[in-house]
C-alpha cells in the first residue's frame, strides 16, 4: 500500500485527530501559561535607528550610539523569517519499547505534535523528520494551519522498526536544513556515544539551535526484574537469558554512565539536553523544559 493510502485510512485518521487533540490540550492548558514564547527572538534582527520618541520603550534605547552623538535613539527590529523548527523523530524498533500505546514511540510522537502545535501558534513553521532503516522521511517546515495534520498524520502512519543510524540520519538533516533553525531531536540514543555527538555538534557547528529530548522507560532507568529473564534486542532480534540478580549493579553503573556521557557532551556543546521518562506526564516535562528555557536556564 503506498504512504498516500496508509495516510487515508479511517483508523490512521482517527488516531492523528486524537494526536493533535493531545497536543492542543497540552499546549493551550498547561503550557500556555508560560505566556511568552520560548523560542522568541530566534528570528529577530536588527533593521534600523530612529529618534527617540516619548513613550517608547526605554529596554531598546542604543546606549552605546548615545554615548558617541549624547543623542537618544531607538533600535527597530523586523522579522527575518518564520523560525524553521526541524522535529526529528527517532523511529526505529528499539522505541517501540513499552505496553501498546504507551511506548517510547507514542510518548515520541505525542511529543513531537505539542511542540509542532506550540510553534504554529507562534507562527513559525515545524516540520518533522522520521528515521529508522528505511532512512529519512522529511515533511518540509510550513506554517499552513494543515502543517499539524501532516504531521500527525506522518507520526501515526510510521511504526518503529528496524535499525536505525543515527549519526547518517542528523548529518542528513543537517544538510537539509539549509538555513538557521531549531532542530529538536527527539530518540532515546541508544548508540555509540561518539559519532552521535559528533553528528549533534555537526549541527551546532551549522548554527542550529539544537534541542535534545532523550526519551525512556523506567524499565531502562530502574531494571526492575526479579527472576531468570529472556531479553531480546529489539533492534537485532538476539536473545540471551540471564538471571538479572546478578547483572542488575553491571547495568545500572554502565546505563548511568551513558546518560551522563550524552549529558556532559550535550552541555560542552550548548546543546539542551533532558531525559523524559515515559510514565511521567508529558505536560509536566515539557512544560518544565520550556519554563527553563525561557529563563535561560535550560541545558
């Protein structure tokens, strides 16, 4: 069936309308609240001086020009352009970890959408870029109000599977977004460690404002097993069975120290970094994120 026709059908139309009904609830109840945007003066830049006249707004007087002409001016701004945000979702097997409806992919994807609806309510422009084996399927940035439904749609029409290259897929995106952007990558970065940050930075290096939502489940922070278990990688199929008593102190010290690695690199990169755990409320996390990066104290 071709991706035209699995976006037609009646239970993927019915899953991306509950899609952007969680993202405009999420988005308009709880996040609105932070009232400015966190993402405003991405655009902005300076056009012009004019005289100072009164009334004006004293936070944009050129204090420096007064000092050189003891003369008040006034520094206008215009919009360049729409902000181009790129929301790169990871869709590969090992994300469709979790009970039916609630895995990582869906946590993802519900992600994906409130911030996709939160920058068209600014009036900027999202789009979203989907990887896994297959490679990268972009729907280009637009600020058309059906930009939510073409993402939703994409989100809910893609099922995680096979393995992903993460590092080739962000140097993919990198060349695509051909001028200043938002990037948001949205995975749980389970990788080699290096060529992943190398690909990250790649993206700063290209001036991107570079946003990093490491999504998991608690299984993966708590690793609460008991008794003899089969595990299986999800991504390679191999299976191994072992008694998790005596791997459980193993695991923990060699998954926190993969957390801290990707977090110490992301803040030597001035790159946002924030774990999401998928049991937590998605408006709770997002909307802590967002409140920090307005104050300037995300990363």
């Amino acid at each position: 069936m071709s991706r035209a026709q699995d976006l037609i059908q009646p239970d993927v139309i019915a899953r991306a309308s509950r899609l952007e009904l969680v993202a405009r609830e999420t988005v308009e109840g709880f996040i609105s609240g932070l009232h400015r945007s966190p993402f405003h003066g991405l655009s902005v830049e300076f056009s012009q001086h004019r005289n100072y006249a009164y009334g004006d707004d004293l936070k944009h007087l050129d204090w420096k020009v007064f000092g050189k002409t003891d003369r008040f001016y006034i520094k206008e701004y215009e919009k360049e352009t729409n902000v181009r945000v790129y929301i790169a979702v990871d869709a590969s097997r090992s994300m469709a970890y979790g009970p039916p409806g609630a895995t990582k992919y869906d946590y993802a994807s519900r992600l994906a959408a409130c911030l996709a609806y939160l920058m068209l309510r600014q009036q900027d422009a999202p789009g979203l870029a989907l990887f896994n084996a297959a490679g990268l399927r972009l729907t280009p940035p637009r600020t058309s109000a059906a930009q939510i439904h073409n993402i939703a749609h994409a989100l809910v029409a893609c099922a995680p599977e096979g393995l992903t290259d993460l590092p080739s897929a962000l140097t993919r995106l990198a060349a695509e977004a051909h001028q200043k952007s938002v990037v948001v990558v949205i995975s749980d970065f389970f990788a080699q460690i290096e060529p992943v940050v190398a690909a990250l930075r790649e993206l700063r290096q290209r001036r991107h404002d570079t946003i990093v939502f490491q999504v998991i489940d608690a299984d993966e922070t708590e690793f609460p097993f008991h008794h003899l278990t089969r595990f299986c990688d999800m991504e390679t199929t191999r299976r191994v069975l072992v008694e998790p008593h005596f791997l459980r102190a193993s695991y923990m010290r060699e998954f926190g120290s993969f957390m801290e690695t990707l977090r110490t690199e992301c803040l030597n990169a001035r790159i946002d970094h924030r774990t999401l755990v998928t049991r937590e409320p998605l408006s709770v996390g997002l909307a802590s994120y967002l409140a920090s990066r307005r104050s300037g104290g995300a990363r």
